[in-house]
C-alpha cells in the first residue's frame, strides 16, 4: 500500500509549488519517493525533529528550503509548513507555526477517530 500525501491547507500547497525551481524539483522528488516508501528518507533529505515533526531537506542553487511534516494512522503524511532557510537553524516562528499545525491535525483526526468508534 502506497502512502498518501496531503497538505495543511490550500494555500501551503500553492506555497510549496512556488518555491525556487531547483528547491521544488527536490521536493518533488522526494515527495514520489515518499509516497512509495513512507516518510523516513532519512539524512541527508529527511529529519525527525521530535514529537513526530520531521522535516524534508532540500538544497538547490537557489538557496535551502524546508518542508516540515507528520504522519498519521493509516499510511498518511500531511505537509504542515513550508519556508526558504536563512540561517543555520529553523527559525522560532517556523517551528512554533509547524508544531501548533501538527497540534491541530493530531486532534481532528483524534475527533474523526472517535467519530467512527462503534458505541
């Protein structure tokens, strides 16, 4: 069973498909390759960042991107944050926003969860 991949919002996935050429051709690479075995590419193209966030490393000429994700039940990955790197390490601001997504995914599917338990 192939994994599938789903993004936080809309507007990420407009996000992500907007980054620089070289960056976005990596993630889509890396993307495929999750989709057939999981999300554990490891290093140097992926990272556990703890709790269950890991993030997709990607390096191009244009610079050094981030995609940051979690898994779910079910063979599911969803894409929570996307952001060009600055600076060696994730900004504050990026991790907090991934972490608070993360938050939310993992209660609404705890609530769906529930939602389909026999009584």
């Amino acid at each position: 069973m192939n994994w599938t991949i789903s993004y936080y919002n809309e507007r990420l996935a407009r996000d992500i498909l907007h980054m620089p050429a070289g960056i976005l051709a990596w993630y889509l690479r890396y993307v495929d390759l999750m989709t057939v075995h999981g999300p554990n590419l490891s290093m140097p193209h992926s990272r556990a960042l703890g709790d269950g966030l890991l993030e997709l490393r990607l390096k191009a000429q244009e610079g050094i991107g981030r995609v940051l994700y979690y898994t779910l039940p079910g063979q599911r990955i969803i894409m929570l944050h996307q952001f060009i790197k600055k600076s060696q390490k994730i900004p504050p601001r990026e991790f907090r926003l991934a972490r608070q997504r993360m938050q939310e995914v993992q209660d609404a599917d705890a609530r769906r969860t529930q939602g389909e338990s026999p009584a």
